[in-house]
C-alpha cells in the first residue's frame, strides 16, 4: 500500500515539474505559437525616414496584443509612409506613428493656384509650412509679400479659395 502510494505521489511530483518546466506531458504533437505575423522595422527608423520593403521584416505577436492595438498589419500599409516618431528594431508599428510624405517643404517655393469660373491666376509663394496632400498650409506670396492659405494639392500645388 505504502509502495502505490509514493509511486503515485512521485507521478505527481514529475508531473507537476513537467507543467512548470514547460514541458508537455500528454500528447505527441508540438505546441505550435498561435500569433498574427504584422511588418516590423529590420532596423531602427528615426523621424524623418521613410519606409521601404528593405527595412522590414515579419514578426509573429500573440492576437490578442495585436489586436489591441493600432498597429499596421500589412506591408502595403507603410511601405511609402515616413516615420513620425522612432520606430525600434522588431517592434510592431503604430499606425500613428507614420504619416504621408510631404509635397510641400517649408521655406521652398510653392505653385500657387487660383482658379474661378473661367479665370486662372497661377503665382508663386514661399511655404510657411511642410505638408502633405489635402492640409492647409499658409505660404507668402514671393510678389506681394502677403499671406495666403491654401490646401496641397495632389502634384504638390497650393490651391487658394476666394477669401
């Protein structure tokens, strides 16, 4: 009796070290990651740097924390963007983290376009700001010296409104 009784309490023993040793005690097959691959940076990215296919990789990260998170989940989704802040080396990317490139550099002339009902008036300014396509920026008019706003267009012009 006392013999089944240690053999018992040793299986328990061995079983109990086995679940906190991390093995697996029943079953033959693996324990496969379950996990949600996202694109990381292959090397650290500083504000500034654009993202390209060369620097990144593919990470697994449980579902749960991806899913929790706004993070990019495809490479179509950041290959083009530039970081806004650091990016680090295998860690998942923040959606708010990137942004557009810019069309418009500040302190670089700018086309500036105004157009009305059978009227065009194409001028030149000075932009006060960098942007990119669809934000106001204000720029100086390189004539007159005044300050206008106007929303980035698509090929990098400034398109005014009538005031």
């Amino acid at each position: 009796m006392n013999r089944s009784r240690s053999s018992v309490c040793d299986l328990l023993m061995t079983m109990a070290l086995a679940v906190l040793c991390g093995l697996a005690v029943v079953g033959s097959m693996p324990v496969q990651a379950a996990g949600t691959r996202v694109p990381v940076p292959s090397v650290t990215l500083y504000p500034g740097d654009a993202l390209s296919e060369d620097v990144l990789s593919s990470r697994r990260f449980r579902a749960s924390y991806v899913s929790r998170r706004p993070v990019a989940r495809s490479v179509e989704q950041v290959v083009g963007k530039v970081a806004r802040r650091t990016l680090l080396r295998g860690k998942p990317i923040a959606l708010n983290a990137l942004r557009d490139p810019y069309l418009v550099l500040k302190g670089h002339p700018v086309r500036v376009v105004y157009a009305t009902a059978g009227l065009t008036i194409i001028t030149y300014a000075t932009s006060l700001k960098s942007g990119g396509y669809g934000e106001v920026i204000r720029a100086r008019n390189v004539d007159s010296g005044k300050i206008i706003s106007g929303i980035i267009q698509s090929d990098g012009s400034l398109h005014v409104r009538r005031p």
